[in-house]
C-alpha cells in the first residue's frame, strides 16, 4: 500500500460519523481485512451478553414459562422490530423463523394458488441459486411455466424487461432486490406496480439489501417478501430468516405447511387445522427462539445507527472500493451509478478463485463467486475504509501474480 | 408432604447412579420441581461455555471461513452422532435442520411421491396437532384420504388398529412413537413391519422418545423418521429437528422444497437443481448452525451416560411417580406397563388446568394438556426423586382444594 492510500483511508475513517459502531463488534482474530459482511456478518458484544442472560434466565429459570411469557409472540415482536427499522412495514405484517428457502417455498406456493388459473412465473437467470431452485421446484410440481429474464453480469433485471414478460398468464414474480453477484440493485417499485397492473403478486428477496440499503415496502405496495438474517443483520450462521406479508393479503393466503404453530389456537390440539389469522398464519413449527437472539441486538444497532446513516456510509465504502479497484487496474463488475448499487461490489478477474484462496491464507477475507467474481462485501456498521484500503491492495498484488 | 415420602424419595435419590448429572444443568431459580423436560429441556451448564465459544471464536474469528472448515458438514456430523448415541442409525442417515413440522411436511411428500397410485395415509387422531395438521393440509393438497385410528385416552396405537386400516391404497403410515399425552409407547418394530407387508412406507415421530427411549432404528427397519431436540435433547426453545431417512430410500425420494444447500454442489451457483446424493438432499435452506449449539452438548452427555442407564431411570422415575398418584388418589392416564411407556406421565383431573396455573405460581412446574391432563414429564439426567415427591405432593394438595 503507498502512503497516499494509507492516509487517504485514514481520512474518511477520521471522517466517518459511524465509526465508534466498530468497537460494539467482537474482534475478529487474525483476520485484518473482512470483506464478506454480507454473506455471514460478524458477531456483536452485545450477543455474547444476551445468549449468556438467555440460557441463564429466560432459558434455565424461566423453562416453559418462557412460552407464556414471551416466545410466543417473540416472532412477531422481532418481525415488528424489524419491520420499522428495517423494512418500513407497519406491525403485524413481518414474522420471523425457518430459512429463506423454505419461506420462499411458502410464498410461492401460496402466492400461485391465489392465482388460479395463471401459469406462468417470472424469475431472472442471475437470482441467488435457491431462488431459483424452488421456484423451479414448485413449476414441476404444479406444472408451471417460469419465463426466465437474462440480465447483464455486471447489471440486472429493469422494468423493461419484466414488463416484457408479464401478460395475462402471470402468477408471481420472484426477484432480489439486490443481486448477489452484481449487486445492481433493482427498480423496486417501478417492478411491483407493472406488475399489479398485470394482476399478478411480487415476491422480493431482500436477503442482500434488508438492514444495509433503506425499504419501504408498505409505501411501495410491496406484496410478499423474504430475506435472511445473517448478512447485514448479523443473527449468525444459520440464523432465521424474516417473511414480509402485505396485511391486506393474509386472509387471502395460505401457506402449504400446515404447523400446529400456524394454528388459530396452537394449544387447544384441536381436530383440524384453522390458519392464524394475521402473519402468524405464515408460521409452522416451533420457531427457532434462540437461534434468533443475536438478531435482537442488531436490531436495536440499526435502531441506534440509523438506516439513512448506514445506507450513506455503505455508499461511500462501495464508491471507494471502486475507486481503488480503478486505481489497482481491476475490473469492477458492479453499477457505477450509486443509486443503482446494493451493499458490495464483485471485481471480476479470471484467477478470482486463486486469488480469493490466497486472500483467506493471509487475513483478507472477500468471498469467491463463480465464473470470475471476487466479492467485495462491506457492513457498514463494522467496515473500516482502512479495512477496504488494505484489502484491495493485497487483492491487487495477489492478482498481479496470478498472470 | 409425609416424612415417610421425604424419606423414600431421599433413598431413591441416593441409590440413583446417574444422580451426579444434575450438577450439569443451569441452576433453575426459584423453580422447586421442574416437571416438564419433556416439553422443554433443561440448559446444560456447557452450553453457556459453547456458547460463548462459538460467538468469540466460531463465528466471530473463523467468520464466513466457519462454512468451509465445518459449518457444511454440521447438520451431517451432528445428525451422525445423535443417530449413533440416540437413534440406532448408522452414518449418513441423519440430519440437523428445519422444524419438525417443515421435516414432516417435506418426508410425507417424498413418501407419497415415492407411492404413486396409492390415495390413502394413515394416521392416528391423538398423534400431536403438527403431525395431523401437515397431514391434513397435504391430503387437502393431493386430494388423499386420511385412515384416522381412533386410541383410548390412557392408551395408544396398536399393530391390530393399524393393521385393520392398512391395504394396498396405503401409501404412508404416519405415527408417534411415544403419545405425547399417555405417553403410550407404539410396538414400532411390528407396527413398521405390518406396513411393510402392505408396500406402504411408515414415518415415525420420535419426538417424545428420542434421548429416553433407546432406538434401533436401522434394526427395525425403519423407513423415516423425524423429531424435535429440545425436549430430551435439550436443545433450547425452537432448537432445529432431525430427520432420519433409511439409506437405500435416499436416491428414491424426492423432497418439495428445493433448496440450494440440498443441491449437490451449492457453491457452483448452477442453472438447474440436482438433489445432492445420500441424506443432504433433505436439507433445504442454510443450516440453522448457531441454534444446534446446544444440542451438540447434550449428544456428549447422552453419549457420557448412557442410553440404557437413562431409560433404566426414566422407566424408575414414571413408577415412581405413579406410585405417589395412587398414593394420593389421582387418577393415572398413561400405562401401567413400564414396557409400554415413555418418559412421562399423565395424571387426569377435571380440574386438571386450573391445577396447573396453580402449581406453576408456587414453582411446581408441570404441563396441561387438554381436556383434564396434568403431565409430569420427567428428564432422567436433570430430575431428582425428591423434585417428584415435592411436586406430586403439592399436585395433591393442589387438586384437594380444588373441589
């Protein structure tokens, strides 16, 4: 790294009015650079204290009460929380539990059947695997055509586009808001409402914008959503995902697993199932009570922090870290125009995979996407502009090796 | 309570070889009898320690490099050794991840997709609501018939009950091992075979059997199987379930919900879904890894114990228990046969809810079910015979002035 990097970081950190923020994370060892936030987000102190008051307390002491007491409405609490700082989704529309993956099953599912008659879904050839997976999973299933729209690898799907395959025949379309790879960030409302005016429902994967780039899914008429917990929000590996239910859409749907805790009236063990009324009809099993408490501390960092906050410091990281890519000579496969960009850039190079591996060797930690991504993650909330500046550089002297 | 119960309950406790291991537990408070492991385990005092282990080290320094070096392989490697501790299964059978409910969901439509022609599943109308509930919901979907069994309320299933409803439009069998209100303990070996002889697959929940009842489920040929681990395996609230699935049905089924990290190669970020080979295809969504922490503690404990040494208690603990009911005149509705019950009982009483509400505000802490059941649930490695006199005789007391 030259002087002139090194002090220009020292700069914007100096600058940053979101910088005391990284001190509320545990350390993170060896590693010098972390530049994978949005795959899996690091841990918070606050966590640490919560699990242990969490075992100790509500768990040990507490016991079955706790049910009673709390975790019953503990997903609708969080999904709440979630939804004002987070989502812009007034209460009882968000709820927390199962994967992103089988959320989306749900949704789609019930979503198809709200929709009789229409045959054909819309989904993008670059949308994150899993969505694509069950989307084609539920098409053989129910004999359903998915219109595929082919996007730009350092872009993404436009109104155009899906305005061009929506018709009459349409049931859903199922989007990211951000995509994975390029991280283009999608004409959210723009989308929704062509598709209304096709009569057909929306589904968005906000799994790389929710808790980085700010939402209004209410305002924007959004219908359905999903999203994880462990990139930008931090829950931890593995940790429950969210579903977002528009409030007039509830009684209107229903999901294909049939959960007693799903249920009208869970512990009457009556003879058949009723649905819930309201967004806890979109629940099945026990939801995952301790799988969820590192989320609640982030939650309450965004609350602090700001989204506007976050979203401005996030453009800023990604606007640098293209600069020194530009600088380095290395390709940027991301938008250039801010407004279009989620929370990482991905930089494109054929010995990506290589250089990612030697990266992890030294403490620089980006993630590898395939064909030829290097992808730059970067959390707001626990980034250095020092962190970005050093990272880049090892990426460009590791590259300028790779021949 | 008599000094003659105090007394007894002192000797059962001092002769009691597995009494040492309640020392392993979290202090539970003001709790003076916690009569409800079955519906929510104890924490183990571990667990604080992997806990926080986990968040400092795990998580917080391996961060996104956890997937690589052993997070991928967690649902397999903990599902191996609960099925080698817990379950009779040999490796590569078992696995972490999902609820009960969703793992019910996906393992009975593999089942019926697996039995194409056959319209008819079978099950009983005391199984536990989610059972009866994800069945009803995939009838209502694939247009089946439900077979419903009716049980006597202190009793179970029998091989003859199932026997008269099975034929060759069976597809699936679906059961509890262990009635969650009688605690009657199903002939599994039998009940599977007579299926068998009628080419239907059975499914058995084991939820109220898994880490106190010994299996043998490779022995018994058991086709599927899931369960909950938060009760015997003391998990934590909402911890993850597993799911059994023989090994000579994995290339055979098929589940719905098509998931990346139940593909074969999830980081290629292929065009088209390709079921991985043996039990990950029954994974669907990220694995929740922070939320089977606990349970990992538990398999150890299991393991240190004993599984037959823990039945030998259980099978002590519910005489026992049942000895103090008749002693005090409450009416006992489980088994009188320690062969045909599992680890808990239940005690009847009109006034059985009231009761309940009563004994939780003095620390007794047993569980109501619907209609008129009191249930004592009774976890080997965390319950003392003394907590069983003492809360059985404040139950007594209890429904004494209860009219």
């Amino acid at each position: 790294m030259t002087g002139a990097v090194v002090s220009r970081a020292a700069e914007l950190d100096a600058a940053d009015p979101l910088a005391g923020f990284r001190e509320r994370f545990v350390p993170c060892g060896d590693v010098r650079a972390y530049l994978d936030g949005n795959s899996l987000g690091r841990p918070l102190r606050a966590s640490r204290e919560r699990l242990l008051r969490f075992v100790d307390q509500a768990w040990g002491e507490r016991l079955i009460r706790g049910w009673d007491e709390q975790w019953m409405d503990e997903p609708l609490r969080a999904g709440d929380a979630l939804g004002r700082v987070a989502l812009g989704a007034a209460n009882g529309q968000t709820v927390i539990g199962d994967s992103t993956s089988v959320l989306l099953y749900k949704l789609i599912r019930a979503a198809v059947d709200a929709r009789p008659g229409r045959t054909e879904l819309v989904c993008d050839r670059d949308n994150f695997p899993t969505d694509r997976f069950v989307l084609q999973g539920i098409a053989a299933e129910l004999g359903l055509r998915v219109r595929w729209i082919d996007c730009a690898p350092d872009g993404g799907v436009t109104p155009d586009q899906v305005a061009h395959v929506l018709g009459e025949n349409t049931a859903l379309v199922l989007l990211s808001h951000v995509a994975y790879r390029s991280a283009w960030l999608a004409e959210l409302p723009e989308i929704t409402a062509l598709a209304h005016q096709h009569g057909a429902l929306v589904l968005w994967d906000l799994c790389h914008s929710v808790g980085v780039v700010p939402l209004e899914l209410d305002d924007w008429g959004v219908d359905l959503a999903v999203g994880c917990t462990y990139k930008y929000l931090n829950g931890g590996p593995g940790a429950p995902a969210f579903a977002y239910v528009r409030a007039d859409l509830h009684e209107r749907l229903q999901q294909p697993i049939w959960g007693w805790m799903g249920a009208g009236a869970p512990f009457a063990m009556g003879e058949t199932y009723q649905p819930a009324s309201g967004i806890r009809r979109f629940l099945s099993g026990t939801p995952p009570i301790l799988g969820m408490q590192p989320l609640l501390d982030m939650i309450d960092l965004v609350t602090e922090a700001g989204l506007p906050a976050i979203r401005e410091k996030s453009v800023t990281l990604t606007e640098y870290a293209m600069a020194l890519a530009d600088q380095f000579g290395v390709t940027v496969a991301s938008p250039r125009d801010g407004a279009r960009r989620g929370g990482h850039i991905t930089l494109a190079h054929p010995a990506a995979r290589e250089a990612t591996a030697r990266l992890w060797e030294i403490g620089v930690i980006p993630d590898f996407r395939p064909p030829d991504g290097v992808r730059i993650g970067l959390s707001p909330l626990s980034t250095s502009f020092a962190e970005v500046a050093d990272g880049l550089s090892a990426l460009a002297t590791v590259l300028s090796h790779a021949g």
